[in-house]
C-alpha cells in the first residue's frame, strides 16, 4: 500500500503535480478573473472575465477586441481619455464598469454590445451618448452619474429593458419629452441637476417604485402624478414647490415623501386623508403649527418631520 502511494506521489512529481492524487483544483478559464489584456490573451478562446480595476493605465490595450468571449469587464479607477474602437468586438459583453475614468466620449462601436445589462459610467467627463445606444436591447442598469451632460438624448427612450437610470450631479436642465416611453423604469435618480420642469409623458412611467428628484429647481410637480401608481418613495428635497397636487393622495404606494427645503405654505386637504404613508418629511417649508398639528393628528401611525 505504502508503495502504491510513493509510485502515485513520485508520478504527480513528474507530471508537474497534474495527476488526480495531487488534488490539484483545475483551471477553469471561463470562472477565472485575469487582471491583464495580455493575460487573458493567453487563453482568449475561454476567458469571459477581466478586471483592470486601479492598474493606472491611460491607454487600454487595444487587443482586448480580441477577446470575443468577454462577459464581464471591470475599468473603474483608471485614467482612461478614449475607449479604442476595438472594444466593439466583445458582442457577448454583459457587464462593463468603466466608473472614475476622464472619458468625453464613447466610441461609436460601443453598440455592438448588444447583451449589455449593466453599464457604469458615473464619474467621468461624459456630456452625450453615442447614437448607437438603440441597440442596448437588454440594457437593465445605467449609471450616469457625476459627468457633464446638460441634457438626456432622445435615444435614450429606446432602452426597452431599462429598469435603473442613475444620472445625478449632472448639470441636467431638461428631459427628453418621449421620457414616457420608458415602461420598465423602476428607479430613477435625477438629484443634483437643474431640472425646472417635467416633460408631459413623465407620468407615464408606471412601474417606477422610487423617484429622486431632489436639489433641481422644480416649481411643481405634475397634476395627473396619480398616474404613477407604483411610487413608494418621492424625494423633492431642495427644490421650489410652491404646491403640492392633490392627485398624490391617489397614490395607495407611496410610503415616504421627502418635502424637505420647499415653499410650501399648505398642505393639499387629500393629503389629510393617507393613512398608509409612512414617513413626510416638512423640514424648512413656511407651514404653520397648526397644520401641522392637524396633520400629526390626521396620521397618528405616520413618521411626521417638520
């Protein structure tokens, strides 16, 4: 037995410990993460995961369109300018973060990802999109947020699968007006633009759940916003709303509402009446005591800030 052992071991020895006695773990190529372009270029037939996370490069090695089979890439903390027109190539890309970079633009191949899922591109220079955004199909999360875009495109209407748009602390003053045609949006954070109105077809996004509009320069809010019936939490925090429609009363989700830094002077009576809102916050509006003595005994069970 003991010599059965010792032939095993000397024949793992001899084989580069690649034999089953050894216990090596095998090397699976598509589960691996390579940390370099030319790394993974050594097994580009397999390699679907890539990080270049914080490797300080300014220029990515425009091989990577080499590496067809790229389902997940990571990009974040360089000190990119461009992306090479190379990075078309990766058809089969799912995830790409490319967050904290210096990028004005994007290449027009970018859309050639067409089974992209999730895009992070917050944090770099970025003031507009490619129009080739209308083939991102499957897009599910975009995050734009912390670049230099004034204004949203109307290609980006298009995202049929969109369900997160992050695009704070940009210098928005607009929105598209087919904004509406984004059906499947259930959260979408504008906070930290210079939004003074919304478009007419804003209320069409009914399944949105969570709705940050907070520090632009809104003076209202949308009359029909009853409309959007999935709404649990509205944030208009540090805006100019003079009034508040009595349409959100019709709002049976809605569970916080972030007044906070408004001009508001009144309450709309309906709001009297919400029983399921858990959370108002009324901190720096010119509301009187007594409304808001009427309102806490109106709400007995809701979190009143004021």
């Amino acid at each position: 037995m003991k010599l059965k052992y010792y032939l095993s071991a000397t024949i793992a020895f001899l084989l580069g410990g690649y034999c089953l006695h050894a216990q090596q773990p095998a090397f699976d190529c598509t589960k691996s993460t390579f940390r370099s372009v030319n790394e993974a270029l050594k097994f580009k037939d397999c390699a679907t995961i890539l990080s270049l996370r914080i490797v300080k490069d300014e220029v990515l090695n425009p091989e990577i369109g080499q590496l067809v089979h790229l389902e997940t890439v990571d990009l974040q903390k360089n000190s990119y300018r461009f992306l090479p027109e190379s990075v078309g190539a990766l058809v089969q890309l799912k995830s790409m973060i490319i967050s904290y970079n210096h990028l004005k633009k994007l290449p027009e191949a970018v859309g050639n990802w067409k089974q992209i899922e999730f895009l992070q591109l917050d944090n770099n220079g970025l003031s507009d999109l490619p129009l080739s955004i209308t083939a991102w199909k499957h897009l599910k999360t975009l995050d734009l947020s912390w670049n230099n875009f004034s204004s949203l495109q109307t290609e980006i209407t298009t995202l049929k699968s969109i369900r997160l748009l992050e695009a704070s602390h940009n210098g928005l003053l607009n929105l598209p007006e087919q904004i509406g045609k984004l059906t499947t949006l259930e959260e979408l954070d504008l906070t930290f633009n210079k939004l003074k109105v919304l478009p007419k077809s804003f209320t069409r996004l009914n399944r949105l759940n969570s709705l940050d509009l907070g520090d632009n320069q809104l003076e209202a809010l949308p009359e029909n916003i009853h409309q959007m019936k999935a709404l649990k939490s509205i944030n208009v925090n540090n805006n100019r709303l003079r009034t508040l429609p009595a349409s959100v009363a019709k709002l049976k989700s809605l569970e916080s509402l972030y007044l906070s830094n408004n001009q508001l002077q009144s309450l709309p009576e309906s709001l009297f009446g919400m029983q399921h809102l858990r959370n108002i916050i009324l901190v720096g509006n010119p509301i009187s005591k007594e409304t808001i003595e009427r309102l806490k005994k109106a709400l007995p069970n809701t979190n009143i800030v004021f």
